[in-house]
C-alpha cells in the first residue's frame, strides 16, 4: 500500500508546434499546471516535521518554484529544430526568456521534460520509499499529459 500526492504549481508561457496541421503552428500561450504526483508511505518517525506526510507540501512547491516557474513562467519555449521561430527570438534582447529544448513543446513532451527537471530532487530522509510517480500538464483545462516511468 502507498500513499500518493499531488502538488502543482501554474505558469504563462508560450510555444508552438510547428509542424501542426492547424493553428498550433502559430505562435501562442497557454496558462500552463505543472503537477507533480509522488508516492511513497507516510512518515511514521515520531516528532519530526513530517510525520504523517509523504513530503512537505511546502518542500514540494520550493522545488516545483525554481525547476519549473522560474524556468518557464513568462517564457517561450521553442524547439532548436524550429529554425523560424528560433530565428524569430534571437532578435529579441538577451533578458527575453527563451527556453530551447530538443524535443516539439507538446504537453506529451512537457510532461516528460518536468518529470525529469524534478525527479532528481523528490528525496527522503526518512526510507519512506518517496518517488516521483508522475507528472501531469494541463494546457487548456480540457487536456492534460502524463508521463510516468511506470503503469
Ligand atoms: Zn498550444
């Protein structure tokens, strides 16, 4: 038996897929939820701060806030074989936030992409079997990605 939670933080950012059929293609935003979902059993350690917990919700947010939002919020993220928009935001000054990834910025590969920016830091003291189980984007409230290393 495990425990899961979930903790999100939401971030403006904009992209495009540039290959897209339809109006994907132009450049655009998105009001984006970054989810992370951990599992793991709940601390039993009597008197410590997370006893009771799977992690800090708090602790959770810290990492979400500087591996996701402050990567991504009021950004543009392009794709380094998008030639056109790449050469688009290089006439934008040196403080525009641009993010180049090696993958389309679909919600599918965003999904990954977050769950590998916070894996590494989901850690536990306590040998509470604390994982990173998933991680959900939501670009518009009707669609949503998951990428999970497991069923
Ligand atoms: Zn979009």
């Amino acid at each position: 038996m495990t425990s899961r939670i979930r903790r999100w933080v939401e971030t403006d950012t904009g992209h495009r897929v540039p290959n897209h059929k339809s109006k994907c293609r132009h450049m655009h935003g998105h009001r984006y939820r970054w989810e992370a979902e951990l599992d793991g059993d709940v601390v039993t350690q009597r008197g410590v701060s997370d006893e009771g917990m799977l992690m800090d919700f708090s602790d959770i947010s810290d990492i979400l806030n500087k591996h996701i939002h402050d990567i991504v919020d009021h950004a543009f993220i392009v794709y380094e074989g998008d030639h056109e928009a790449i050469g688009a935001l290089s006439m934008m000054n040196d403080e525009h936030r641009t993010l180049v990834v090696p993958f389309i910025p679909t919600a599918e590969n965003l999904a990954k992409w977050a769950y590998e920016q916070v894996r590494p830091h989901i850690e536990s003291s306590y040998g509470n079997k604390l994982r990173l189980h998933a991680f959900h984007v939501r670009e518009t409230p009707k669609s949503w990605a998951t990428w999970s290393t497991e069923s």
